[in-house]
C-alpha cells in the first residue's frame, strides 16, 4: 500500500472514534441508565473543560516528539480504553472518569493526524489532502453510524461500543502499520528537506499565539461550536421525550450529516486553493443558524432530515479548513500543532459550554427555545468570520512569506521523502523563513 493509503485507512478508522461516543452518549444514558438532558449535559461539560487544559500541551508534544504515529497508536488506545469503561458505568463519576480518558485520547488524534500528513505530503499538497482525508473521515463515521443504526433492533443501544471498539483497534493496526520513510519531520513543520545542516529554532509560543487572525479564528471557532455542539444530541433527546427512537434516529441523522460532508469535504479541499480559506469559514458560520432554526421549528424526524444536512455542510467545511488556516499561519514556526491545538482548546469552550447550556435551555424552556438560543452564537459566528481577513488568497502567501497555493508552487516541494528525522533534533540557529508567524523569540 501506498503511504497516502496508509493515511486513508487511519482517517477513516479514527473518523468515529476520536469523539467518544459523541452524539450517542446522551442517547444511550437516557436509555440505559434513565438520566436526564441536564445531567448528561453536566458530564459533557466537566469532560471537555477537563481535557481542554490538554489540548495546547498535546499539540505542543506532537511538535516535539516527531513520532505521529506512535502519538495516534496511543491516543486509539486511550479512546479504547475509555469507551470499553464506560459500558458498565452508571453512576456519576465513573461515566466521568471513562469519558475523560476517551476524551483526551480524542485530542491527542487530531494534532497528530495533521502532523502525519503534513510529513507526508508537505504544505502545498496539504489543503486538498485535508480534504481527503477529512471524506476518509467522515466515510468511517458513515459506516460506523450505519452498523450502528442496523445493529441497534438486534443489540439495542450498547451496539455503539462494540462499533468504537473494533475501530480503535483498527486505527491502532493501521498508524503502527504505516512506514516510517513516509513521513519527513522537517517537512511537517515547513524546514528545509535537503539540508539537515540548516537547524532552525522554534518560534516563541506566544509570539505564535497572540497573531491577531489566529484570535480572530479561535473565536469564531468557539461560538461556532457553541452553537452547534450540543445540536444533535439534543435533537436525540428531544426525539426520547416525544417517544420516538432517539438511539436510532440519531445514527439515521450522522448518516445524512456524514454522507453530505464526504462531497463538501473533498470540494472545500479543492476550493481552499481556488477561492481562498476565509469563504470556506464564511460558507460554514452562515448555515449554522439556518440548521439551528428547523430543529426549533420541525418536530417530524423525516423533516428534521434537512437540518442534518445543514450540519453536513457546516461540519465538513469547518473540518478542512481550520488545520489549513492555522498551517498558513503558522508555517515554519515549528509550532503548527501547538498552535493546532491551542485554537482547539479555545474551540472545545465552546463545544463544552454547549452540552451544559443547551441542557439547561432545554429543561427551563423547552426545546424550541433551546435552539433559537443557540442561533445567536452561531450568527456571532458569522460576524466574526466576517472580520477575518483571507490567509491565503489564490497565488498568496502564507505566515511565512512563501506561497501557499497550488497556483504558484515553490521550488523544490515535489521531492521525495527524506526520512522521518523529528523536528526537534533541530532547534538551536536562525529560523528557515524570517516571515514566520512569531520568529523567533526564544522558546
């Protein structure tokens, strides 16, 4: 096989699994253990302000380290053992210790992922591999949601576990599986290839921090997800109290919603070259709302189809684009996956506060206004993605002052793979780019 297959078959085996149980745990809580929207909400947001606090550290120890994929073997593992925990929990805290350790397991994959492919495939190649491999991602996601949705009449609802195990220990074989002369640690943080004399010394992390564009990103991100990431799990609940099958409209909803991001992710790879990174980010905050909307106002499971789809646009952009963006403004700093991860953190706030929030408006108002109320982040979303000038226009330039578009390609980026040196055995002169993104200020 060839590396990039490699790289498929890991996305598509972490695409379900780097979430948890996502979605479902509030379903499968309802129904097995007979807790209620708040409570589940309660544990969703001390998980992820929990593992929060982790995401800037992981991202930074994936710069460091340089072994992405032993870093992706150990973060299936975790998701693994965390899911595997929470099959029996039902008291409070056990649910909370089982989802923690999926949970920071599921932070730990994404930094490393882009890691692996920007060692792969280098940064001109990068917005459409993202692409792929975000449609790898989210085709995983559909087959996991379509055994589920099949397998839960025979199994009943526990059949989400089974799913997420075997795909755990599907990544794990195909991460450790994948050659090592693959990737290149001085392509993935955008050092020369063909001159392991040039040692660069990293960029200060909170010169890298503190780009205004990267701020502006991190906000908009974290209101977006605000908005949205409470949305399905509570259309299942929702679905629950009405008497409908929750467990299984919901996997009927992740199909739709990953069966539409397989097309719009495989586009907005191709598009981010051609249009520009900003349009992408304004495509997914203006559908938000548009998605917040029918699932006030539809109370039908068919209809409520077409907010799925919605879901499907917004969630497949966002999903390419952001790794692009931070990689443009980050590129050569040697800080890309710490800064990968520091915007994550700041986006997890917002998808943490969701599950709490939209539990509460759900219990105290009812589920129209639980998510006309979750309209408003997400149109302060859009605003923001409004103020956020373009990265990387077609032709451009990325944060370190060399072209970031495959219109104008820089010399030398078609060659091989020159091994898998880790970028931290270089860190002690003058940065490659002087443009970069917080040049250097010490580390």
């Amino acid at each position: 096989m060839t590396p990039t297959t490699h790289l498929a078959l890991i996305n598509a085996f972490v695409g379900d699994i780097q979430g948890g149980l996502g979605p479902f745990l509030g379903t499968w809580l309802a129904q097995a253990a007979k807790w209620g929207p708040s409570e589940v909400g309660l544990v969703t947001t001390i998980v992820g302000f929990a593992t929060l606090a982790l995401s800037g550290p992981l991202g930074a120890l994936v710069d460091r380290f340089g072994r992405p994929r032993m870093l992706i073997a150990a973060a299936c593992a975790a998701i693994l053992l965390g899911t595997l925990l929470l099959l029996p929990a039902r008291a409070f805290m056990t649910v909370l210790a089982a989802q923690f350790i999926a949970a920071a397991g599921g932070t730990l994959v994404v930094p490393a992922v882009t890691a692996l492919t920007l060692g792969m495939v280098g940064k001109q190649a990068f917005p459409k591999q993202q692409g792929r491999n975000q449609a790898w991602n989210h085709v995983g996601i559909l087959g996991a949601a379509l055994a589920i949705s099949f397998g839960t009449p025979v199994m009943g609802p526990s059949i989400a576990f089974w799913v997420l195990g075997g795909l755990s220990a599907c990544a794990i074989a195909a991460a450790l599986t994948t050659p090592r002369s693959a990737y290149n640690g001085r392509r993935a943080v955008g050092w020369k290839e063909d001159d392991p004399d040039d040692k660069p010394e990293r960029s200060g992390i909170l010169k890298v921090l503190s780009d205004r564009r990267l701020l502006i990103l991190s906000a908009a991100l974290a209101l977006f997800n605000l908005a949205n990431g409470s949305m399905l799990s509570l259309l299942g609940q929702k679905l629950v109290a009405a008497g409908e099958d929750g467990t299984g409209w919901t996997a009927r909803y992740v199909i739709v919603a990953q069966g539409v991001m397989i097309p719009v992710a495989l586009f907005a790879g191709s598009l981010a070259d051609r249009r520009g990174r900003r349009q992408l980010l304004l495509v997914a905050c203006a559908v938000l709302p548009a998605r917040a909307l029918l699932s006030a106002f539809l109370s039908d499971p068919y209809w409520l189809i077409l907010a799925e789809v919605l879901d499907g646009v917004a969630s497949g952009v966002i999903g390419v684009a952001v790794p692009v963006v931070v990689a443009d403004l980050t590129w050569g700093s040697g800080r890309t996956q710490t800064a990968l991860g520091t915007v994550a953190a700041v986006q997890g706030v917002g998808g943490a506060l969701s599950g709490w929030v939209g539990g509460l408006l759900a219990l105290h108002l009812g589920w129209t206004w639980a998510f006309l109320a979750l309209a408003v982040p997400a149109g302060l979303a859009l605003m923001m993605a409004l103020w956020l000038e373009e990265t990387c226009a077609p032709g451009g330039q990325d944060g370190a002052g060399a072209a970031c578009s495959q219109s104008n390609p820089p010399e030398g980026d078609d060659e091989p793979p020159q091994g898998d040196d880790p970028p931290e055995a270089a860190e002690e002169a003058e940065p490659r780019r002087r443009g970069a993104v917080g040049a250097p200020a010490g580390s």
